[in-house]
C-alpha cells in the first residue's frame, strides 16, 4: 500500500539527501542526473534534466526508507530507470568485476580453484543476461503496449512477478567461495574486488525490490484501470505496423555507424576514438538504437544489420 505522506519531498535540498545517502548517487546516473547540482532542490535538478520527480522520489524513499509510492509515479520514467540500471549492470559493472577478478587471481591454468571461480562467474553473468534481456524484450515491451492502452489476452504483469526471482544471491555465494577456498595474505587486489562484489550483491538485490515492489504494483494499476475503462483493445486485434523497413530509416546515420562498429565487437571505449566522440554518447546512442529497434541483444543486432545490409558476414568479429 503506497502512502504519500512521509519520505524526501521535492523541496528537499539534493545536496542533503546524497550526502546522508551516498547509494543515491547510482540512482541519479540511472535517471541521467548529473552531479554539480549545487543547492538546487530535488524538484529542481529533476525539472532541469526533464526527469520525472515523483518517479525519481519514489524510488530514492523505496531504496533508502522502504516507502512503496508506487501510484503516482510515471511508468515509462521508472522502466527508463530500470533500462539503465540493466545496462549498467551488464556493460559496465559485471565485466568490470570480472577484469579486476582476473587480474587479482591466478587465472594461468596452473590453480584449479582460479579456473572455477572465473567459471562460477561467467555462468552467474549469463543467468543475470538472460534474466535482464527477458525484461527488457518481453516485460517491458508489454508495459509499453499497456500504456498505449492495449491488453495481451496471453499476458500479465502477474506472470512475470511469480516467476521473478532474485539474482544477487550468488555472487554472496562466490564472495563465501574466494574467502573459504582461495587461500593468499595480503592480495590487495582480491580484497578490493571482494568488496565491488559485496557492493554489486546489494545493488542488485535493491534493483529487483525495486521491480517487485513499486514496478509491479504500477502496472497492476494500469492493467486495473484499462478492465474497469471497459474499452479494451487485445494486442492481437491490431498489427503491428513496424517493418524492418521502417526500422532502419529511424536510425540516424551516426546510429548506423555505430551499430556498425558494435557488429564487429567493438567496445564503446574503441568507437569512441574511432567517431571522435566521448562513451557517454556512444552510450546514450547505445541505448537509443536498442529502443528504437527493440533489439536488445548482440545476436539480434547483428542479425538485423545483415538483413538490413549494413554490414557483410565476413565483417563480423
């Protein structure tokens, strides 16, 4: 049950609340809020970077006080949120972890315990890929067609919440396994990516709370409030207008190149010195290529730059 009557206000200096919060500061990157705020209000930061503040707020009051606002917040700022955090995780701070690991451990072949805790990993890092792509492709594309005011007759939110587990919890069992089994003194490394670890297991499970109780319950909302409308459309009734066609002429010509680049494995740090361009904006038309295609795995986007002839097969790295 949401109660809006307690947790940070609008009004609220952001300075103040980052301070006592310093977690908030991934929230504010997720939402694309940048630091260098000064004094400005929450309300203010949020309209100047036209981010939603009742979404922003409850989820800050959700991470840091337990507070579930969930029926004033505006679902499409909240999967925008989600979106980013996904490709945080899964562009950034997974296969950041997985260097410093590799870095901190004897990965030459001659450890067995080295070569099974990488293993232990990647396996972990694809079960966490498979989990964020289904919500991405599936769930969120749903909500989407909700919000366009059409029903699926072969889908609810509530499917998704049934099966929706957590997925933090092992890599508490990886940092149980390199502390028991992984026997050195002083490998600062080590305790340093044990610790990125620690922080990413609590992140993780913060995300997932985040989608089972104030993301969930929204979308509830709004499949209620189509029901009582009475003025239903099925998803199936309609047809999709989008053809591949019409796909590729919405991608702009510096969006092309770079899906071009990222068909050849590329990662965003070479594209960005190959287009003179900072990773943020390889980033951000990361991000926008994905949405605009709905296509949010490599394999699909290599696939739609061959049939879209973009690229050649024997471009492909």
């Amino acid at each position: 049950m949401s109660n809006n009557d307690i947790g940070y206000k609008p009004n609220e200096k952001m300075r103040d609340i980052v301070k006592k919060h310093n977690s908030l500061i991934l929230v504010m990157g997720r939402f694309g809020l940048p630091l260098g705020f000064g004094d400005k209000s929450v309300g203010e930061v949020c309209r100047a970077h036209n981010v939603d503040e009742r979404t922003f707020l409850a989820v800050v009051n959700f991470v840091v006080k337990g507070i579930c606002n969930y029926d004033t917040l505006s679902l499409s700022s909240l999967m925008g949120y989600l979106k980013q955090a996904h490709e945080y995780y899964l562009g950034f701070n997974l296969p950041n972890i997985r260097r410093k690991l590799i870095e901190a451990i004897d990965c030459s072949g001659n450890n067995d315990i080295a070569v099974l805790i990488i293993r232990f990993y990647d396996e972990y890092v694809a079960e966490v890929k498979k989990h964020m792509e289904y919500e991405n492709q599936v769930v969120f594309t749903y909500v989407e067609q909700l919000l366009q005011g059409f029903l699926n007759r072969n889908y609810n939110i509530s499917a998704f919440a049934g099966k929706h587990t957590p997925i933090g919890y092992k890599l508490k069992e990886l940092k149980d396994i390199i502390i028991r089994y992984y026997p050195e003194k002083n490998n600062y490394l080590l305790n340093a990516v044990l610790l990125e670890i620690l922080f990413c297991e609590q992140d993780l499970t913060s995300h997932c709370k985040i989608e089972d109780k104030l993301f969930v319950p929204a979308v509830k909302l709004v499949e209620q409030q189509l029901h009582r409308s009475g003025k239903i459309v099925y998803t199936d009734d309609v047809q999709n207008n989008f053809t591949g066609n019409e796909k590729v002429e919405e991608l702009s010509d510096r969006e092309k190149d770079i899906l071009v680049c990222l068909t050849k494995g590329k990662s965003n740090k070479e594209i960005a010195e190959e287009l003179c361009i900072s990773v943020n904006t390889v980033t951000t038309h990361r991000r926008n290529i994905s949405n605009k295609l709905q296509i949010h795995s490599s394999a699909g986007l290599v696939i739609y730059a061959i049939a879209n002839n973009l690229i050649n097969i024997a471009d492909i790295k």
